[in-house]
C-alpha cells in the first residue's frame, strides 16, 4: 500500500470503492444507525430552534436561582428588581417591568454548568435581553474555571477581533450556585445545519491565530488553567487503541492505524513538548459568535469553561472538526485549508516569525488533537471517507516526528 495522498484517500483499487467500505467495519449496520441516531438529534434541533422558550417563576431573595421543585426542564425563578439592579437594565416608563421571557439557550451543559438561559426583557429596556449561565456549586477546588477566568482580567487581554462576551455581574447565591450574567450577542444560525462559510472559517482562525501568538510568549500562570488536556484524553483513547473494537481487523483502516499506533507514544512525548500559550480548548463553531449587530467586527469565543494551556495550533483542530457528523469528508479539506490559511495569517500579524520549525510545530499540535479528540469518535459512526481522512491526519503526525 502506497501512502496516502494530502486529502487521506488510500491509492490503491483494493481499498478503495465498496469493498473497502463493506470490510472497514464490523457489523457496518449497526454502526449507521448511530450515525442516524446523531442526525435525528440534530433534526429535533432544527425543529425545536437554537432556544426554546421555558416556564419560569417569580420571587426570592436571588436575583436568578434554578428551581429545586422536580421538574427536568430547566425552570428558574427570578427576582425582578434585584435582576434589573445587576445588570444596570433601565425601562423609560416603568422601573418595576418584569423580564419578558425566558428561553434555555443551551441543551447540552458543561461539568461545571447547571444550565443557561436567555433572559429577555420589555423592548424599551437597556439592555433588551442577558444570558445567564448557571454554575453548581464548587466541588472542594474554587470557583468554575469560566468565573476565575471572568474573575482573572484575563480574558479582557485577547487581542482584537478575538473577544469574550462582556459581563453584566457575577452573583452569588445562597445555595452556593453561581450566576455569570453575559451580554446577548444576538440569535446565532444552528452551525450544525448552516456551517460557516469557507471565509468565516478563515477569519475564526485568524482571531483564535492572534490569541495564541499573543501569549505565547509570555503564557499565563494561575492554578486554575486547564493543562494536559489532549495528553489526558491521549492516555484514555488513543494510546489504549480504542479503535481497534470499532473497525475490521480485515479492512485497510486497521491495518493502516496498526501501523501508525506503534509510534503514538512517540507523538504524544513530541505534542507534549511543544511550547504552551493560552487556548480555548472548545473552539468549535458552536462557540464563536460572529457577524451580528451585537458581536460588530469582533470574533467572540463563547464557553471558557475549557480554557487552559495548549500548543499553537491546538485551537484549530476543534474549528475543523467537530463538526464532522454532519459534513462531507471535501467539506473538512476546504475546512482544513482555509482555517489553517487564517490561523497562520492570525499568528504573524502578532509578529510571531513563522519559521519552517514553527509551522511544523503548529502542523503536528493541529495534527494530534484532532486524531486524539476525533478518531476514535469518527470510527464509532462508520463513515470510510472521514475516517480515511483522519487516519492520514494521524500518520501525517508520526511522519512528522519520526523523519
């Protein structure tokens, strides 16, 4: 077998076609049926719309508390007055307005989330609406790494366009819960069904290429930044080769992965080695907010709960990939090119000096965290063409470390 070409398509005409597809998985089926599983959800989505409108409740001494009743969807109570007095809201002919609505802006929620909404407010308020993002209570290690970043200054430090929304209050309440009151950035297209264009994906990775040349000289120090995130994830799915229960010992894939897998320690030692600066770590689409009248011409990277510390080039590998379900394998090339484009474009207007050495470098962080955070993730769902691309990704990173 001959290696694969830039776009990770074998050569060969035995593993290529539909042989190669029947033979790359077991029980093929039932692998397409979570793949079926995951376009269904993302139907209901698009049914349901990005926010769906909750019950919520007036009172208490909290200006925002979730609802202890039993109810599983999200229910909140609100204190009017003490709501508008944090936020700074002001109504022309009647301080005493009630918020207007409330919709659960997110379905999924984080480690540390326990839920976020969209509060939304009489027009003649200012601002018109807030989002409120609710954190549980500490577990025993400080505040939730989103409000020490809030806390920290550090996130008003990004270099223009790259932004973080801007923040309204922090509160805490009496059941130990946090409330971090952001600015509304506006309603944001599902980027599952309507992905950025080629030229918004280059300017995403342009901002995300100007954060990390920024610090990346002089990289930020406080306990609560996450570290070895992709090494972590590396020692818990790639290095174990969790991949091998998902594909056939008989397909072209295994073999290929058979091969690179034996020099993963050696790329996970190389990964860890290169210098760090501050990233996202959850730079998906989902989490940039860009070209609406709120966001103006910044960049602005929702959901710190991730950020720590990662190699140049770590960023980009979850713009380009996470949404691989719902994209063709052409669609994550073109992805790849114009990201990478804005990435390195992003890192020299800081006046970082892209070497030969340095692009490399960025090259193989890319490289490793997508084949660490997506492999695995890609050959569960059994699709030939996106893994085939994936495993190139992944022998591309050993060749760069073993030449």
């Amino acid at each position: 077998m001959t290696t694969p070409t830039g776009g990770g398509h074998p050569s060969t005409d035995r593993e290529t076609g539909a042989w190669a597809r029947w033979h790359a998985f077991p029980h093929p089926v039932l692998r397409r049926l979570r793949g079926l599983k995951w376009a269904a959800r993302g139907v209901m989505r698009r049914v349901q719309g990005p926010t769906v409108l909750i019950r919520w409740s007036r009172g208490g001494s909290d200006a925002l508390a979730l609802d202890p009743g039993p109810s599983r969807t999200g229910r909140v109570r609100l204190n009017g007055p003490a709501l508008r007095a944090a936020i700074g809201a002001a109504r022309v002919d009647s301080p005493a307005a009630e918020p207007r609505a409330v919709r659960r802006f997110r379905e999924t929620m984080g480690a540390t989330t326990a839920g976020v909404f969209r509060i939304e407010f009489p027009h003649r308020c200012t601002p018109v609406s807030v989002v409120a993002k609710v954190f549980r209570p500490p577990a025993g290690r400080g505040d939730p790494r989103e409000l020490a970043a809030y806390a920290s200054g550090l996130l008003t430090r990004l270099p223009h366009p790259c932004a973080a929304p801007r923040v309204h209050a922090c509160l805490r309440n009496k059941d130990g819960t946090s409330v971090l009151l952001l600015e509304d950035l506006g309603q944001q297209p599902d980027r599952m069904w309507r992905p950025m264009a080629l030229d918004e994906y280059r300017r995403a990775a342009e901002a995300l290429g100007r954060m990390g040349a920024r610090f990346a000289t002089d990289p930020p120090r406080a306990s609560w930044l996450a570290t070895g995130t992709t090494v972590r994830h590396a020692r818990e799915w790639l290095l174990p080769e969790d991949w091998r229960s998902r594909l056939s010992p008989h397909g072209a894939l295994f073999r290929r992965l058979t091969r690179a897998s034996r020099h993963a320690p050696n790329v996970i030692e190389a990964f860890s080695d290169l210098a760090p600066t501050l990233c996202h770590q959850d730079a998906t689409p989902r989490n940039i907010a860009m070209g609406t009248p709120a966001a103006g011409d910044r960049v602005v990277l929702l959901d710190w709960e991730m950020c720590g510390l990662g190699p140049l080039g770590q960023d980009l590998a979850s713009l380009v990939w996470s949404l691989w379900r719902f994209a063709a394998v052409e669609q994550l090339v073109a992805r790849e090119a114009a990201a990478l484009d804005g990435y390195l474009t992003g890192i020299a207007s800081e006046g970082v000096a892209l070497s030969a050495s340095r692009k490399r470098e960025i090259r193989l962080a890319y490289l490793v965290t997508a084949a660490v955070r997506y492999l695995v993730e890609i050959a569960n769902v059994a699709r030939y063409e996106t893994v085939d691309v994936a495993t190139a990704r992944f022998e591309e990173a050993v060749s760069l470390v073993t030449q």
